[in-house]
C-alpha cells in the first residue's frame, strides 16, 4: 500500500497473539488429480506456502481475524474465500477448474511488443523512488491494457500474477492486478489485487540494507500513521495532523517562472515565494488526536477515517512528519535516518469516510487521494506486507 488494495472491506487481524493453521487439499475438479505447487496465501501478506505431491497444504502462523485465503496455480482459474480464523481451519478438498484460456489450442506467436503506455505504468505501478530503481518486473508481457485515450489515460489488469523483484526491500511480490486506472482528466492513479510476499535469501549485509529499508519505508508511511491513530500516539510516531479545506487556486498560473528576458537574475518562482499555487489551502491551528479522527465500525476491527460530514465542513487532512524515530515497544524506539524528500501530505476525502483495518491498510483505496508524501509512498516499490513489524 498500494497501497491500494482491494475494494472489498476484508481485513486481517495482526495484533492478536492468536496464530492458527489452515489446511486441506487441491484437486483437478475434471479428473480429480492432485495438483502439485499450488500457492496458498493471505491477501497482501508474507504468509504462503505451496500444495505437496498430493495437494495437500498447510499454512501456519494465521492470525486470528478475518482474511481474504487464496489458492492459484498457472493453467487453473484461482481459489478464494474469506475467512474468520478464531482457531484451526480445515477447507477439506478444494476442486479448481483449468482455465478457458488453457483450453485452447497453442500456437506460436512472436514475440509480442511491449504497449506504448507500459513505461508509463511501470513508473505508476513502482514510484519514481530510489528504491524504485531497484525494482523488476519480470513478466511485462503479462500486463494487459485497454480504455486508452491520447492524453496518456488507460486502464490494465492482469490475469496473471506480475512478478516484482525488489532488490531494495528484500522482497519477491506476486501481485494480481484487478486494475489499474490512470485518469487523464484528474491526474489520479488507482489501483488494486491480490498479492503476496516472498522474502528473498541474501548476505548478511544485504538482509541488514533490506530491514533498514523496510524501516525506512515504515517510517512516515501510511500503515504507521493509522496504526498511530488506533493507539492513540500519533505525536509519539512524529506526525501532526490537522484539518484542511483544499480548493482551486482561479488565479493560479501554470506558467512556472515569471521572467523578464531583460532582467533574468530577477526571476521569480510562482508556485513558491509568491503563493501562485494550484490549490487555495485553508489549514487550521488546532492538532488533531485519536478522538477527532478515528470513528469504530459495528466491526471491532474495522475504523473509519472521517472525512466531509457536511456541505459547510473542511474536506481535506493535512499530514506533516516531522520525527525520525519509530516507537518499537513501551518507551523503545529507533532513530531512522530521513532519505525522502518531502513529509507533507493531503488527504483529500472522495468519500465521506475512508475504512481501514487494524494492520493500518486502507480496504476502500478510491475514498481518498493522496497529494504529496504518500502519493509517492503507497507504490510497490515502497509496499510492505500487511504482517510487517518494525520490531
């Protein structure tokens, strides 16, 4: 998170002590064979395992809670349900069917081209982040993309899982695009699916630059704040929220610099000192704390993230990050050295509230958007698992 996940209000409950094992087998539902390396995982987690000679599986430390469990091989169409784990679960036989595609007959094709607008959404899909830089995606072929229009909006999914290799955080991500929507009218990136995470085997000086970096990616992001607002440390964690009204600047001039051809050392750069900015914004004074943000849900794991409650009330949140240190446990923390460049965000509400679970991921990703810091911090490139611990 995103990032951007899954519309659907489904969570995963990680702060329960309670960790329990999932069980049962895979078959063929046309002749009834085991199938042998079928993926079984949690949504959006590090907790996957694979289908043995007989299909049989067994995936541990489940916590309790309600998760989206999912089983997908190549060739099958994928498994999925949700679940309430409030001890051990055992799904008995799971029949998948083949996949129509795989039905077909095989021909041979050349190699397909990579789509014109591709690049543009491996920049959206992965950030333009250093870490970024440090990602792969292995299959680009697999991304399918429709609804494109000359402006450079489109739309893409994937029936297969995209495979990102992220050498800055340590990870393999296996990522099922349900899709991705990049508006050309409100320059607005969305996007959702279902994945897991892989950590991958390395030195033990490159598993000390993963945590690091995985560290680093926690502090400011997201998953902290909300996390701090459900404890109710949200000066603790080093953030500052306020309200914020954000409207059209009418008199602001997209032109960038103001210049005089015959005075150039006078230049004049709009969108700072001047305050020729594309948005108006209003903040207030006042800080806000957990009993002004966080609204509960008739789930206790579900919370809500108030958002526009009338015509006349401020639309916007305004988010700073001004700590470098992470809260680990009681009074322990870890000094972070700051690598990003901004620590300044809006949260302009589409919707009247935004949902989030207890793991801080938000689970109705196109209730808000994101201008500033996190805009940048909920690309894969900068993801971690919803299990992550910065312990």
């Amino acid at each position: 998170m995103f990032k951007y996940l899954t519309v659907f209000l489904i969570f995963i409950s990680f702060n329960s002590n309670a960790q329990y094992t999932i069980t049962g087998k895979v078959i063929n539902t046309t002749d009834k064979t085991p199938l042998y390396l079928a993926v079984a995982f949690i949504n959006n987690t590090g907790i996957s395992t694979t289908t043995n000679n007989d299909g049989s599986f067994a995936l541990h430390n489940v916590p309790a809670g309600r998760c989206r469990f999912l089983i997908t091989i190549i060739g099958y169409q994928p498994y999925q349900v949700l679940l309430n784990v409030t001890g051990n679960v055992d799904l008995k036989t799971i029949e998948l069917k083949p996949a129509i595609e795989a039905l077909a007959e095989v021909t041979v094709k050349a190699k397909p081209k990579l789509s014109p607008y591709y690049y543009s959404f491996q920049k959206e899909f992965l950030g333009s982040t250093l870490f970024a830089r440090q990602c792969k995606i292995l299959n680009p072929y697999d991304v399918q993309f429709y609804d494109t229009d000359p402006r450079g909006g489109f739309s893409a999914r994937s029936n297969k899982f995209i495979e990102v290799e992220n050498d800055a955080l340590g990870y393999k991500v296996k990522f099922l695009l349900n899709y991705f929507i990049k508006d050309s009218n409100t320059n607005s990136v969305y996007f959702s699916g279902e994945s897991y995470f892989e950590e991958m085997k390395g030195s033990p000086g490159e598993e000390r630059d993963w945590k690091k970096n995985r560290l680093e990616c926690y502090q400011g992001s997201v998953m902290q704040l909300l996390r701090s607002i459900i404890a109710d440390s949200i000066k603790q964690n080093g953030y500052r929220v306020k309200r914020a009204m954000r409207k059209d600047n009418p008199y602001y001039n997209p032109s960038g610099l103001q210049v005089d051809p015959y005075d150039l050392d006078n230049a004049v750069d709009i969108n700072g000192d001047s305050g020729n900015t594309i948005f108006d914004d209003k903040i207030s004074n006042g800080t806000l704390h957990k009993k002004e943000l966080l609204l509960t849900t008739s789930d206790k794991n579900l919370f809500g993230l108030a958002g526009v409650r009338d015509s006349t009330s401020n639309n916007s949140l305004y988010i700073e990050h001004i700590a470098d240190v992470v809260p680990i446990s009681g009074n322990k923390s870890v000094h972070v050295p700051w690598i990003w460049h901004s620590t300044v965000t809006f949260i302009t509400f589409n919707k009247p509230y935004t949902i989030f679970d207890n793991n801080g991921r938000i689970l109705n990703p196109r209730s808000v958007k994101y201008t500033g810091f996190f805009s940048e911090q909920t690309r894969l490139a900068t993801e971690l698992p919803s299990d992550y611990n910065p312990l």
